[in-house]
C-alpha cells in the first residue's frame, strides 16, 4: 500500500532470530512509518464517513422518498451515491485487509517493513456493502408492461447479484487464513444469502407479472373486455347511477378464464370480481366502509387509465355505462371530496405500478408473504449481528476491536534484523458506530417495506376480492373479525399525494430574501413561490363548473369565455381573452387579478363574504401560471414558447418594479399601476393586464372575485385534457399534479380533448 520501496522483501521466522538484537529501528524511521500510516488511515476513515453518508442518502431517497428520485436532482444525488459505493468499499477492503507489508526507506539506507492486520475493520466494510445492497433492492423498481406502447419492462436488479459475488470475494480475501473469525464468515454469507433471496423472489415475481393478463398483458384485455360490455348493454337500455354502476373489472382475470379471439382476448365471467358485485356487497364488513368499495372502483378505474398510456384509447368509451355513471357520481352535491379521494387513489395505484416494485409482487398470492418472511430474515440477522459485535466489543475493548489496525514493524539494516514492535492505529469508533448506525437504517428500511405490503392498497382490493369470492369466509365471525381489522388498517406514510398545488407568480411585489430562494435564482430555476394544501372552495367550485357544462352543452367550453358570456355586463371582458393563445390569455388574467387582490388589500375592504370565490381565483391564477413554468409540456401551446413567454414577462415585470418602494397599503396599487403602464415595457401582456386589472375595480367586490373564480374553474378545464400522456405520467411520478387528477377524471367521463375555442376575442 502506502510505501516508498517497491521491492518485496520477504522475512520469516528463522531469519529473525538470527538478526542481532541490538538493532534498532531510527526515529526517522518510525516517525516516516508512523506518518505514513496515520494518513493512510485518516483517509480509510474519511471514506469510511462517506460510505456512512451514501448509506443514509440510499435509505433516505430509496425507501421514504421514492417519489423524489423522479427530479432530476435527486435522481442525481441517488445515481450518484449507487455509483461511487462500491469502488470506495472496494478500495477500502483492499487497501487495509488481513496481511499489509509496509516499507519505509530511511536516510541511512536502512529498510523499516510492517505487517498489519485490519482486525474487524474489514468485516465492517464488507458488511456495508451487503446492507446497503439488500436496501438497494428494496427501493428498485421492477415493471412488467404491455409491449405495445406502455413502455419498456424493467426487470429485477441483477448487477447487484454480481456486485454481492465481488464483495463476498473482497470479504474472502481481506480476512485471509480462517481461523478465530470464522462467525464473521458466516454473518457475511448469511447477508450474501438474503441478497440471493431478494433477487432470485424478485425474478420470479417479474416472469410471472410479465405473462399475468392482470399486469403485464392487462391493458390488451381491459380493452377486449369493454368491449364485451359494449355488446352486452344496449344502448338505449337504462342508464347507470352511481347506485347501480357498470361491470367494471377489478380482479380475477386469470389464464383460466381468458380466450384468444380475432381482436385480442375474450374474458369468461366465471371468478371476475367487478364493481357491481362490490356494491352489492352489504355484510357487517362493508357496511360501515363506503371507502373500501370506492377504493375498489379507484382499482377498476386505475386499469382503465392503464389502457390509455398502452394506446388502447377507447377503452374508457366502449361501454355506454361507464361515462354515464362516472357523470352521476359527479353530479351530486357534496360529492367532490369522495370523487377526488376515488381519483387520488387511482393515481396513487398509477405511480405503485411504473415506479415501485410493489405490484409484481402480486403476480401470486403467496409472493407478498414470501417478500415479507425474507424481510424478517433480514432483520433478525441484524439483531444477531448486532448481539455479536457487542459481544466481540465487550471481551475484548482493550486488545482486538479498540483499534482498526495493529501493526508489527521491524527494520533491516544490511544483513541484520531487529527485534519487532507493535503499533496500534485508529479507533474502532469509525467502523463501529458507522456499523451499528447502517443496521438501524436498514432495519427501519425494512420494517417501512413489511408495512408497504400490510397497509398497501393493493393488499386491502386482494383481500376484498378473496372475501368476495370465497362464500365461506363471509360466514364465519373471526374471519370477518381479521378482515374488517386488517382493510381498516392505515399508515400516513403510505400516503402518495400530499394534494397540494404549486403557486408561482410574475408579479413579485414583495419578493422573499430567503437562502433557497436564492439557490434557485443561482441555478436559473424557476420561480415557485410556495406549495399550499388544495383549499375546498377550489374543488367545490371547479366540480361546480363541471356541473355546470355537463348540464348545459360542455363541448362550449373554452378559455373562460364561457363563463364571460353568462351576462352583458360581462361581455367587455371578452376582448382579453386571446383567440390563438392560451399562455397570453393565462399571464394577462393572472396579472389583473394579482393586482386586484393588492388593490383590496390597500382599500381595507372585508372579502368575508366573497372569501372562497377570492381563494379560488387567486389559487389557480398562481397554478395556472406556476404550469407555464414548471409543467409548460400539459398546456395546449407549444411547451418551449410557453415557457419562453412566462420568463419574457417575468423579467420585464421584475425590470419596471425595480422603482418600487414599500409604501402604505394604499400607495402600492397606484405605484404598481403606473410602473407597469410604462410604454417603454416590451411585452404588451403586462400593460394587457393592467387594463384589465383597471376594470376590474370598477366592479363591486363580490362581482369581481365571483366572475374570477369561475373564469379561472373555467380555464383549468379548458386546459386539462391533453394527449401527452407521457408528461402526466411524468408528473404522477414525482407525486401527481391537481391538472393530472383532472385529466384523469376527465379520461373517464369521456372527454379527451376540447374543441377550439372559436369564439374568442382576440385582445385589441
């Protein structure tokens, strides 16, 4: 390793007791030797510290923040961390093994050579590895798809098998002869042999998921299978209600019950469980837990939406039934919390399936069981291994584990030898706390992917359609007992979506001085101004809308000129609405409205009145525009130009406010009025939107904030339905967006897309 000479000079023990006693080695010798070593070690435990850290930015990403992993940022910091972990145990492994000879050359050409033993400090860094292995194959995504369109199937992480082989060889070779250590063999081979478990289930779970027609083959057959209901319901038969809903299938699509036909697969109805059966079903179970059957529906409507990211783009439509019952679930009143709880849940179904391992896994009953026994291996070995290392630590703190290196040195000046030293380095603590703080992460990794199976939602539709399908458990009392208990069962960290909305504007007024806010200007990001919890008057009034047009011709429909021309008095407003472009149309509403509400707060007027109609105007207004920045791609204009216009008019409003001084609330509106009339501004939306914000005022305060919280629940359904189903994929993987919840909802209502909005005025 670290050493001047590169000549091996070998020495045994005959040679060394002929050496003459009388040698010794000179200061300068060992004071080189001693320096050599001390940064040599200083630079193990450095790597050792970083080791510590990757471990705790795998765990921390990998198992509690999966859905972070999707930013580019984070998914750096993973790939990063993935990457650099092997390299740097491999070469701590090796750099401080079992048997090191050290030479030091002295100015009087004598030779100083050293053998050290690493002692526990190599089965610490071998142990690392397979820790932070078996965490690495926990947080893997492993998908089996549809080969026509859905994407490409990612299989089980077997590079880490190879990897575990390496590190089992590195362990082998670092600890040299067995003799004493033998149990930190057997520890090392039983962590290799959880690792082969994992991967050898997870294989297994994926060939399986791959051929199933519930997963991998499952969009082609939904679309069959709608087909089916197409046929079979008429037309003009009754309509289904919410009460009454359509067959729509959840589970129990096996090899068994499935025929090839001429376009696609043909489902026998013999072991499906479909919606209307859960429904139906009223025992003691069910009763109480309206929630368990809508999450059942969030299942059937989940492989539904699977059929438009596959391609098959009717299936939603094919059956008469299924829009129908989708628009009376939405039409009643009060409804809108349980509607976007059933859609939350759908997506929360979406981001499992094409970002998790999880719903391989149910490729077969016992598989979950299975998963989760090895998971109970795996922390029962760190329960042992921990018993072990304190053991080892408490016999022997003085001698074999106070130290990570223990060095015998001699030195050699032309034929003679002197007598050997001991020289102990480093301290246990470095391997030893960085152990015993990777084993807990692991254990709580593992324990956090045991309680994914217990409180999954998938685990809770399997065993609803198990109870529904087997007539003998509805008729015993413990076993209704054990399911009643189990489907309550909830787990705040399994929730997905945390329903909240960004906010972004390009009128900062007040702009914050904080540290990240800062950082996003150094790296050129965009504005977000906050994330805000969805209020409840902006899902009342946007399902109010929806209400509104399903009554009354929605295919009208368009960038808030719909609900412009609900009266004359209205009718003015029409000409800022623009008739090409919906981004100018966004920033030129957004713009009046912020300086409305700066305008209200200078006039000390009271909103309580009015106050959902201004929280949801300004909520969306600040959406729709954090959209243009962060999201431009689920707009209906083009997603560069879009973005180009938002940053455009974001600079030029940040240029004319440069003028602006914190006066009294009543000074700011004229101030911000006047800065932004200036006919020196190069982008004509922001005097566009000054003009408007001049109209605005002249309308009572309740006129005002109603007409701008329904033109703004207007255009965030104008833009919803879009065909970039990759974008809200996307935006599903990094925990969903409200406009990703909208087009989903919109998918199973039967709208795909709005016509052109015709009848727009373009601004004058």
């Amino acid at each position: 390793m670290a050493g001047v000479n590169s000549t091996t000079i070998c020495f045994d023990d005959a040679s060394l007791q002929q050496c003459s006693s009388n040698i010794r080695c000179s200061h300068e010798s060992v004071e080189a030797f001693h320096k050599t070593m001390g940064a040599t070690l200083w630079q193990v435990n450095m790597l050792v510290l970083t080791d510590a850290v990757l471990a705790v930015v795998l765990v921390a990403i990998g198992a509690f923040a999966q859905r972070y992993r999707h930013h580019p940022f984070t998914r750096f910091i993973f790939l990063g961390a993935t990457t650099l972990l092997l390299p740097i145990t491999s070469y701590v492994v090796s750099t401080i093994s079992t048997d090191t000879n050290y030479y030091v050359n002295n100015k009087n050409h004598a030779t100083l050579a050293a053998s050290c033993r690493g002692g526990f400090h190599y089965f610490t860094a071998v142990s690392w590895t397979f820790l932070i292995q078996i965490t690495m194959i926990n947080t893997s995504i492993i998908v089996a798809v549809d080969d026509r369109e859905e994407g490409r199937n990612k299989g089980p992480p077997i590079q880490l098998l190879f990897q575990g082989l390496w590190t089992i060889y590195l362990g082998v070779y670092a600890m040299g002869p067995i003799t004493t250590d033998i149990w930190q063999l057997y520890l090392e081979l039983m962590l290799f042999a959880i690792i082969c478990a994992k991967i050898v289930l997870k294989c297994y779970a994926f060939v399986k998921a791959r051929k199933s027609f519930a997963f991998g083959r499952n969009p082609r057959l939904i679309s069959g299978y709608m087909e089916q209901l197409q046929e079979a319901i008429q037309p003009n038969g009754p309509l289904v209600g919410e009460d009454h809903p359509p067959p729509l299938l959840v589970m129990g699509e096996q090899d068994n019950n499935v025929d090839m036909c001429p376009h696609g697969y043909f489902v026998n109805a013999i072991g499906l469980v479909t919606i209307d059966k859960v429904w139906q079903l009223n025992d003691e179970v069910f009763r109480s837990m309206q929630q368990l059957k809508d999450l059942c529906l969030s299942f059937s409507l989940f492989k539904l939406l699977r059929c438009r990211f596959a391609r098959y783009e009717h299936a939603n439509d094919r059956s008469v039934g299924t829009p129908n019952f989708f628009w009376n679930f939405l039409l009643r009143d009060g409804n809108h919390e349980r509607v976007f709880q059933v859609i939350a849940d759908e997506l929360s179904f979406i981001q499992d399936y094409y970002f998790s391992s999880l719903p391989v896994s149910y490729s077969k009953y016992w598989l979950p069981m299975l998963s989760v026994s090895i998971s109970l291996l795996s922390i029962t070995y760190c329960i042992l291994a921990t018993r072990f290392i304190m053991m080892g630590l408490l016999s022997n703190w003085n001698t074999k584990y106070s130290h990570q290196l223990r060095c015998h040195f001699w030195c050699k000046e032309r034929h003679l030898i002197s007598n050997s030293q001991d020289k102990n380095f480093g301290s246990f603590l470095f391997d030893d706390i960085s152990l015993f703080l990777l084993i807990a992460l692991v254990v709580i990794a593992e324990v956090r992917y045991i309680e994914s199976y217990i409180f999954s939602n998938w685990t809770k539709v399997a065993l609803i359609c198990h109870y529904i399908n087997h007539a003998a458990l509805q008729h015993s009392v413990c076993m209704r007992k054990c399911f009643g208990f189990l489907l309550q069962c909830k787990w705040k960290l399994m929730k997905h979506g945390d329903e909240k909305m960004g906010q972004s504007s390009v009128l900062v007024v007040h702009p914050r001085r904080t540290p990240l806010v800062l950082l996003r200007r150094l790296l050129r990001l965009p504005d977000l101004d906050r994330s805000v919890k969805i209020p409840d008057a902006v899902k009342v009034s946007i399902f109010d809308t929806l209400r509104r047009y399903r009554q009354h011709n929605w295919h009208r429909l368009g960038k808030g000129t719909e609900s412009l021309r609900r009266s004359p008095e209205r009718n003015r407003f029409l000409l800022f609405c623009s008739r090409n472009s919906t981004s100018d149309t966004i920033l030129t509403w957004h713009i009046a409205t912020c300086i409305l509400e700066l305008y209200q707060h200078g006039q000390g007027q009271g909103f309580q009145a009015n106050f959902n109609h201004k929280v949801t105007a300004t909520h969306l207004s600040r959406y729709c525009t954090y959209l243009m920045a962060w999201s431009p791609d689920l707009l209906p204009d083009d997603d560069e130009w879009s973005k180009s216009l938002y940053e455009a008019v974001k600079e030029d409003a940040k240029r004319a406010l440069v003028g602006f001084s914190a006066l009294a609330p009543k000074s700011e509106y004229e101030q911000v009025v006047r800065l932004l009339s200036d006919n020196s501004l190069k982008n004509e939306v922001l005097r566009n939107g000054v003009r408007l914000a001049g109209q605005l005022v002249e309308l009572t305060e309740g006129e005002a904030w109603m007409m701008l919280a329904e033109f703004w629940s207007e255009m965030i359904l104008y833009i919803t339905p879009s065909e970039n189903v990759r974008g809200h994929l996307g935006a599903i993987a990094r925990g969903g967006e409200l406009i990703t919840f909208l087009w989903a909802l919109l998918t199973h209502a039967g709208i795909r897309s709005w016509p052109a909005d015709v009848a727009g005025t373009a601004i004058a």
